[in-house]
C-alpha cells in the first residue's frame, strides 16, 4: 500500500483540496494541520468529534479520534482540538480553510494529515496555501514574498519591514508611478488610433515632461536597495590585524560575551571563529581571525590562509591595531601599514585598541594624528578611526556607530524598501524603459516605437507586484517557502 503523504499529485490547485502540517517539526504545546479547498469542511469533520457546527470565523472544541477504534468506544480519543474555520471568499486562500490545532505531537499530527490525505485531500506544496492567495488576488506578488521573509526574519527590524510590506508599503510606492506611466500610454494609443479623427497627437515636449514627473519616484526607490538588501541579507564583518593586538577582546566585546579565546601569547587565535548578532536590527556575521604576520609553524600558515579568506569574503573589515604599540613620534608598524595599504577601496575602518594602556604623551599624539589623518600615523589611507579599549568598554559603542553607519551609508530604514534582486531588476528594467523612451521622443522616433519602450517600463512594474509574472519564476519563488504557509 502507497504511503498518502509521498502521493503528491499536480492536481489543479482550483478543484481540489490540499492539507498540511503548518507549524514547525517537532514537538510543541500547539500544533496546527491546515486544509485549504471545497471539501476541507467534510474531510475536517470526519477527522474530529465537533461540539457544534462549524462557522465562520468561529472556533469549536473537538475530539481528535482514533481512526481504527470503534464508532462506540469511549476511548477511541486520542486528543482534544480547536477547530477554525474560515469561509470562502474570507480567509486566506479564498477558499473554505479548516486549521485544526491539536496539542503539539508529531504523532497526533501525522495522523490528522495522513488520514485527511486518505479522505481526499493531497500534501500541499511549499508555499502553496500562499500561491492560491496570491492566484486568488488576496495579495500581489510582493505582499506574499513578504510572507515568507517575516517567517525568516532574524531580527526585529526585519519582521517590521516584512511586516510593512505584507500590508502592502512596496505596492502602494510603486502605484503612483505606474498609473501615470499608463495615462501616458494611453494619451499616445489615443493619438495613433483616431489620428485621422483630428484627436492631437502628445508633443514631445508634453512626453518629456510626463516621464521627468515618473522617473524620480522609481530612481529615489531604486536607491534604496543598498540599504534594503542589507537589511534583508545581512553582513559579514571580518576583524583582522597583527597578532596579539586584541582582535578576539574586540571580537567578544561586540558579541559581548567571552565567544573567542583570549590570551597574552601572539598567534592564539589559529582559526576562523564567527558569531552572528544584530546591529540596528541588521543581521552581522563577525569573524575573529588569526593574526596576520609570517608564519612560525604550519598550523598557523593555514590559520593566516583562512584568515586572508574571510578578509577577501567580508563585506567589511575592521582592522584592529595596537594603540600601546605606537610611541611617541606616531609611527605605525610595518604590518600594520601593510594591512591598510591592502584595504584600498574597502568597506573598512579601525579600531585603535588597548588605548587603556596609553601614556598621556601617546594618548596626545594618538588623538593629533586621528584628528589631523596624519600620514605618518594613518598610511594616507581615509578609514573612519574609533579610540576602543575592549578591557574597560572604552569606545565600543561608538565602534557599533561606525560599524552601523558604514553597513548603511547612514540610510534609515523606510517602508517600502527594495529587498531582493528581483525587485530591483525590476525597477532597474522600468527606468531604462522610460529612459529609452524619452531618448526616442527627443530624436522624433514615431509614437509607435515610444509605445514599446513605454510598454517595457510597464511590463516591468507589473512583474514586481505580478500581474506578468511567467509561471516559471511564480513556481521558483513560491518553492522556496515552507510546506503550510
């Protein structure tokens, strides 16, 4: 006999009735099996002994029932249940939608799916309670990829952008430009297609000032995937520096628990070590590594291979040096320097650590060359300098700032951000769409080839909230969610 569960069919998502498991694997205080489609109503109530009937937007106590027990067995309940339901068009997927939240047993809940399966529904696909919403315009395209980011959100920050544009932030920033790109659309269909009933045709002047009013909307938008993408992605930060100049105290200091080991003696730190934590609501991957010098013996060369890696991989690097090794005159170490040198064109900055080790005379000389980017101090290289001490706390905070302000560009988190490559390729599409339009206008090209560059800019506006969308990228974006969601 054919396991229900390994039987799923592409059956048409409009006629049948798909069930699942919608909370996470494992065991819980609630766990929740949810069937979307016309017979989730049935199905559910051969599953469960109701107390009452089933209603909209009502939830009913019943009795999850032992399948192979008699009718007339008292004992045939295996658990207690709350049922949901929720009525075609009012509910998620616009179709009846039955969640049974039972106690959270992986083994209670595989026997509500399997037997749901084995009354007629079928295994839902990732993603696929979310696809019949979005097939059935319950949501736009960028309403349900949010669905899926705020179920990934790591940090606080995320949920609320994931949050914004569930409710809709992205569409609502991007409507604007595209009603206006149709009513120019349209005024120049208008004046090709009653052209000989004197309907005037839009100057090119008219045109150019119609696409200069659509364009800065998309650009300030398409300006915010810097900034987007960060937030969604995260970073990967690399510390990296001479030996024993206080890169792990820096390390734990940021993650502000003792993650990596710490000792007096140069080259402790053989390997990569890394931690995540969030920066201003952003998701940060901090990788401590060995000190970079000349290797004494080879577990340290591969430790210094691995660390020239992850210097090569991060998307910022702080480089920490060793304030109490600067004398008097300000002059850097010649690894140091080296390091510096290497960071041209780097998302990078400094830590001058260990400053509570200074003699006044060196704090002096130390803030002068900060303040003055002396060369002799500074390599001529222009990264923001943070004074830190991870011993005392001195300067950590400000080094967050910088780390942040560096992350960022200084940009503050707005709603409806551009996260995700395809939405930026979108917009991106749209304005070459436009600017290839008012180029054709400019040079008297006929409106009918204006229209096409037009029509380019809107298919590609379209396909961010998904009204074009090909099947093939709905189907890809949709796999990547969960099964139950």
């Amino acid at each position: 006999m054919s396991d229900p569960l390994l039987n799923n069919s592409a059956a048409s998502a409009a006629v049948d009735t798909i069930a699942a498991v919608s909370t996470p694997p494992g065991r819980g205080g609630i766990g929740i099996v949810r069937l979307s489609g016309p017979e989730s109503t049935t199905i559910a109530e051969q599953l469960v002994r109701l107390r009452g009937p089933l209603e909209h937007a009502r939830a009913r106590f019943a009795e999850v029932l032992d399948p192979t027990a008699d009718e007339d067995d008292t004992q045939s309940r295996i658990d207690e249940a709350v049922v949901t339901f929720f009525a075609a068009p009012n509910s998620y997927t616009a179709e009846d939608l039955v969640e049974i939240a039972s106690h959270g047993s992986p083994v209670v809940l595989d026997l509500l799916l399997r037997q749901a399966l084995t009354l007629g529904a079928r295994l839902a696909e990732p993603g696929e309670f979310t696809q019949r919403a979005f097939i059935a315009g319950k949501i736009d395209l960028t309403q349900a990829e949010a669905v899926r980011d705020l179920i990934d959100a790591q940090t606080l920050a995320q949920a609320r952008l994931a949050a914004s544009q569930m409710g809709g932030a992205l569409s609502a920033r991007v409507m604007p430009s595209k009603h206006a790109l149709l009513e120019l659309i349209a005024l120049l269909e208008a004046g090709i297609d009653f052209a000989e009933d004197d309907v005037s045709v839009a100057p090119e002047r008219e045109i150019q000032r119609r696409i200069g009013a659509i364009r800065p909307p998309l650009t300030e938008l398409e300006a915010t995937f810097t900034h987007g993408r960060v937030l969604h992605d995260g970073l990967t930060l690399a510390i990296v520096g001479r030996p024993n100049a206080g890169k792990s105290s820096v390390f734990n200091a940021l993650v502000e628990r003792d993650r990596a080991i710490v000792t007096a003696i140069p080259g402790t730190t053989r390997d990569t070590v890394s931690e995540r934590i969030a920066l201003g609501g952003i998701p940060l991957e901090l990788v401590d590594t060995a000190g970079l010098r000349e290797a004494v013996d080879e577990a340290e060369r591969l430790g210094i291979v691995r660390s020239r890696q992850a210097l090569a991989d991060a998307a910022i690097v702080l480089v920490v040096i060793d304030a109490s090794e600067i004398g008097p005159a300000g002059h850097l170490h010649e690894e140091d320097r080296t390091i510096l040198n290497s960071l041209e064109g780097r998302s990078a900055l400094i830590a001058w650590n260990k400053c509570d080790l200074l003699d006044p005379d060196t704090e002096d000389t130390l803030a002068a060359g900060i303040e003055s980017s002396e060369p002799a101090l500074l390599a001529h290289v222009d990264l923001p300098v943070i004074p830190t001490s991870a011993v005392t706390g001195q300067g950590i905070a400000e080094l967050r700032e910088a780390i942040l302000k560096l992350a960022t560009g200084g940009a503050a988190a707005e709603p409806g951000m551009l996260t995700s490559l395809r939405h930026h390729r979108a917009v991106t599409q749209a304005i070459e769409g436009l600017d290839a339009a008012s180029a054709a206008a400019t040079n008297n090209i006929p409106h009918e080839m204006v229209l096409l560059d037009l029509y380019r800019a809107l298919w590609a506006l379209d396909s961010l909230t998904g009204q074009t969308t090909p099947d093939d990228v709905l189907n890809l974006i949709f796999s990547t969610f969960c099964i139950g969601k």
